[in-house]
C-alpha cells in the first residue's frame, strides 16, 4: 500500500477536506496517516468511529516556546495582533513533524499550503510533497495573473474597476477586494513569497475540484502557469464522506438540534428557504448583521440565518427591534456551528447566501443550489467570480471591501433584492437549472470511471513512479 502523510493546517475550512480527502484515499486502499494537533485530532477520531482507517500523529499546539497564547488553538481565533504569533507557532510544527516522517517511512506528504516548510521536509526524506490549497483553480490563477500584471496599478481609486487581464473570461475587480498581501506588503506577504517559493520544489498539486466544473481554468493552471494537478473533487461526495451522522456533524458540534432543524425544514415549500452562513473566520460589524437581518426581513421568506456565537457581543441587542416576533414563523437563528451539508441538501432550501469560501461553495454546488455571493475576505472575491460570471449559478449582493473582521458595507435593500433574483425573478429557473446541471456533473466526476475517479488512479500511478 502507497502511504501519504497528511499536515493539514491548522483550521476547519482547512481540516475538514483533509479528512474528507484522508477518507477517499483509504476508501481506494491507500494508507494515510494525518498529523494534527490535539484541538483537531477529534475530526480524525471522529472519521476513524465511523469506519474510516486512518492514521493519526499528534503534535503538542501552542508548541512549547512558542509566544502564543495556549488558548489559541485554531485560525479562527487569530487577530490580526496575534497573526504573526500564530504563523511562527505553526513553524515550530516542523521539528516533531520531521520526526514522524522519520518514524513513518512514507511514500509520499500532502501539505496544506500555509505550511510551505513542509516542502523542504519532504525534500529532506527524498519524498514528492503535494500542496493542497483547498481552493479553486480560478482563485489560484487570479491571484497569479493579479501578481504578474499588478492591473489595480492601473487605477486611481477604490471605486474605479479594473479588468485582470490574460485569464479566459473578462473579470471586473475593485482594488478595495483584493486581499492586502496582493497590493502591499504585510506579515501575510512573507508567507506569501515563502509558499512561492516551497512551489518550485513542489511535485504537483491536489485539487478540491471537478475538471468539468473550471475547466479553463484548470487548462490556465497547468498550461499556462505550468503546474502539475490533479482534480480529484468534490471531496464532500467522495469516498464515504458518510451519512446523515457524519455530514451533520463536519467541524465542531453541531449548536442546534439535527431533528428540530430537519423537521423545521420540513414544514417549508420546496426552494423556499433562503441560508445564510459565512463560515467560521468571517466576522461581521452589529451595523451589518442588523442591515443583513433587516433585508431578510424585509424578502419575506423563509431563512435559516447562522450566526457566529462571538458575534453581536454574544447577545441579540444587534437585532432590528420586533425582528424575532416578525420571523419567529419564517425564521431561524441558529448560534454556533450549523449542519450545513444536511440543511443545503433538504429540498426546501432554494438559495444559499454565502461568504464564497470553498468549501462552502462546493457544498452549494454539491447540492444543487443557487447561491447569493457575499465574499468578506481571502480569495473569496475570486470564488465569487467563477459563481457569478463564469457558472452563472448565483448572483452578488455587492460587497465591496476586502476586510477580515467588522466587515460591513452591504445594505438591507441589496441582500433583499438578491434574495429576489435568485428565488423569484425571471432569471431564477434557468439559475436553479444550471446549478442542478453542475450537481449531476459533480457526481458524476467522483464515480467510476468519472473525471476526479480517473485522476486519482493517474496521480497514484504517479506516485508509485516516483523517483528523487
């Protein structure tokens, strides 16, 4: 048996496809040893309870002489202060890391991106390193194509667009959406060039994709750019990514009832529920969740609305007044963690308002369901192009601004009257049309004989091959 070594970086959006993709391996009779920290040697435990044979390694997190604080275990809790802190933590991962290397003997590492030393580890054994971005091929070559011809250069202000140029569709951005490493320097920029860097020494990438889903950008990314991949998307429908049991309880524990939520959704008309969640990093400004609560309001319809438990200082004074007696019919708040998977699947569910993450936008693809985009940060405003422009599965609410926390800037009216487009306007059956097109070609790339099948067999076949 081929044996990989996982290191997933240390956050859910990172973590949760790692597992997923730690469970397709074994499920094709591959080994897998994935190295975490104790915060997230649960999702592995998890996966290994219900029937999924994988390794584990543990290494201590905050490291010992690291200057982070102990209760920082993940980079959802990360503050701007504490970033540098955070990433120097990660690093001192190297040195246990390289010993389980030593100890495992393995054939080949998957690494998340974020931990570019992992590169020169592999190097060190004499083992082929696969980076893993946990992205889209279009954000990778946006944010290519964005370093190379430095268009906003071209531009005066924020509110002027710009088009980024040489990429296969014409794609309008705004200076104020790239993320601040593009444009400036910042402690992210050093990371930046240091991934670059692990890159050139890199044997190819893993993809969370389906080729038929971005395939210009996929031809741009390994012909134009010249890198090696291997799509092999989307996890969520591959491998056993299990039942109900499982896909309701992805990342953290779920804050709400299962059966309560499920039987809520029961009660609701096909394609009449509006979900709103953006992920675990975003965090928004109390302006803003009340502009957003006040334009699903003002739509009328049926939503579930998950919000972060840190946001609006833990309590509801950030509500509109009378909000919760208005919608407590159409209404659910859900505070914490949501089982995401299962509310997208439910028939009720017609439109999904999103950050643009993705592993959220594959879940809506995976599902069939037309999406509002709302991108907050990272490479979302990328995402949200491949959404909108490209797939035409979804439509923007507008957002403007690159920004990590307090992210505001969208009024009620314009989350109003997307919540329109996407479930009502005349544009919403061919919207809904497309999207169920991009879920029956999703699962059918991860079946026998489909595309991301196909690719995993090419890229084992690679590896076995393998020569330093």
């Amino acid at each position: 048996k081929l044996h990989f070594v996982f290191l997933p970086m240390v956050a859910y959006g990172h973590m949760i496809p790692a597992v997923d993709m730690a469970k397709l391996f074994v499920s094709r009779g591959l080994k897998v040893t994935v190295v975490t920290t104790p915060a997230f040697s649960e999702l592995v435990l998890k996966a290994r309870e219900s029937g999924h044979d994988i390794g584990l390694r543990i290494i201590g997190f905050p490291p010992e002489g690291s200057p982070l604080k102990g209760d920082v275990v993940s980079m959802d809790q990360v503050t701007e202060d504490t970033h540098g802190e955070f990433l120097a933590a990660v690093e001192l991962m190297r040195a246990p890391f390289e010993e389980f290397l030593e100890e495992l003997g393995p054939d080949a590492v998957v690494s998340d991106m974020f931990l570019p030393w992992s590169a020169e580890s592999a190097g060190k054994f004499g083992l082929p390193r696969l980076v893993f971005h946990g992205t889209s091929y279009m954000a990778l070559c946006c944010s290519d194509q964005m370093r190379v011809y430095k268009p906003y250069e071209a531009v005066d202000s924020d509110s002027e667009p710009f088009i980024l140029p040489n990429l296969p569709h014409r794609l309008e951005f705004f200076r104020s959406q790239l993320p601040p490493e593009e444009h400036s320097d910042n402690s992210f920029a050093g990371l930046r060039n240091q991934m670059a860097e692990a890159e050139k020494i890199t044997h190819g990438a893993l993809m969370n994709t389906f080729d038929e889903l971005e395939s210009d950008y996929a031809r741009h990314y390994r012909n134009a750019m010249k890198k090696r991949a291997w799509s092999i998307g989307p996890l969520i429908l591959c491998g056993g990514a299990g039942g109900k049991e499982e896909l309701g309880s992805r990342g953290k524990k779920s804050a709400v009832d299962e059966h309560e939520c499920m039987r809520w959704l029961d009660s609701k008309a096909d394609h009449s529920v509006v979900y709103v969640c953006f992920g675990s990093m975003a965090v928004f400004s109390d302006a803003q969740l009340r502009e957003l609560a006040a334009g699903l309001r003002d739509s009328s319809r049926n939503f579930v609305w998950v919000v972060r438990k840190t946001e609006g200082g833990g309590g509801n004074g950030w509500l509109p007044e009378g909000f919760e007696e208005t919608t407590s019919e159409t209404g659910m708040i859900i505070r914490g963690w949501a089982p995401q998977v299962l509310i997208l699947n439910h028939p009720s569910v017609g439109a999904f308002v999103t950050h643009c993450g993705w592993n959220s936008t594959l879940e809506g693809i995976a599902a069939g369901v037309p999406m509002v985009t709302w991108p907050v940060f990272a490479e979302q405003f990328y995402n949200e192009k491949l959404i909108v422009d490209v797939l035409k599965i979804g439509v923007s609410v507008g957002s403007k601004k690159w920004q990590r926390v307090g992210s505001e800037g969208v009024a009620a009216e314009a989350v109003t009257a997307a919540v329109e487009r996407v479930l009502f306007r005349d544009s919403a059956e061919e919207m809904r049309r497309r999207a169920k097109d991009y879920q029956a070609k999703a699962k059918i790339a991860v079946k026998g004989g489909g595309s991301s099948y196909n690719e995993l067999n090419d890229f084992v076949e690679d590896i076995r091959n393998y020569k330093p």
